[in-house]
C-alpha cells in the first residue's frame, strides 16, 4: 500500500472516456464537504475530487463512475443518506472506523489521505464494514 501511486495522463484519458471497468473509490465524508479518490485495480490514482455534502452533488459524482464500482466510506454524521445515494449504483460499504486501523494510527492524516487509503484497502480487501440494516 505504501505512497499513492498516479496513474500517467494518458490512463487518467482513457478512463474518463468510457472505460467502463469498476474502479474502488475511498470516500471521506464530512458534514458539509466531502473528498474522494478513485483507484484503479493496481492502486494508480485515477481521480480526486472534492464536492459539498449534498445529495444532488454526490449523486453526480456516483453517476460519473462505471457502475458496479466498490465505494467505501468510513462512518460518520452522513453516512447513512450517503450510502442510500452510492448503493443504487456501486457495491457500497461502511467501513467500521474501529476496526479500519490505518486510518486511525495513520501519521499523516488528510481529507485526501483518508479517500484515497480507504479506496486502496478497498481494493486489497481489508475493509472491515459494517452491517446495514434494510431500508424499512
């Protein structure tokens, strides 16, 4: 997992421009903001980007991915609107802060840091995640 490894220009194109192969997204949600970091299967940054914590703009930026995209995303204020929004497109997971160490003991922390480790332990498969219960 060491340092954030982005992806050349080129890869970042080609993405953008339809590839529809999922990608794992780490997304650290606060009350008014929210960053995100989108990987790809060998951890390359893709994309970051940094929106308000609203459900429109978050919708838009759902839509902006290949659907079925692993999307993570530590609990907070927000979660719980926010995985309704993410979940209707992506494999949405709640990632159990307790348990999801690196973020907590990490040395560095940054909103940017937090997405994009979320998305890489995302894409190794070490996310602890909570259970959500059903709409209902």
């Amino acid at each position: 997992m060491g340092g954030i490894r982005r992806a050349r220009a080129r890869d970042i194109g080609e993405w953008e421009s339809g590839d529809n192969r999922p990608v794992f997204v780490g997304i650290d949600l606060h009350k008014s903001t929210f960053n995100t970091a989108v990987v790809d299967d060998d951890g390359n940054l893709l994309r970051e980007t940094k929106g308000r914590c609203e459900p429109d703009e978050l919708r838009r930026f759902s839509e902006s991915l290949p659907t079925g995209s692993m999307v993570t995303m530590e609990s907070s204020s927000t979660w719980y609107w926010a995985y309704r929004v993410l979940s209707q497109r992506h494999d949405a997971v709640l990632s159990n802060p307790m348990k999801t160490k690196a973020i907590a003991s990490a040395k560095v922390k940054t909103d940017k840091v937090d997405a994009y480790t979320l998305a890489d332990l995302s894409r190794g498969g070490y996310i602890a995640g909570s259970y959500i219960p059903p709409p209902g």
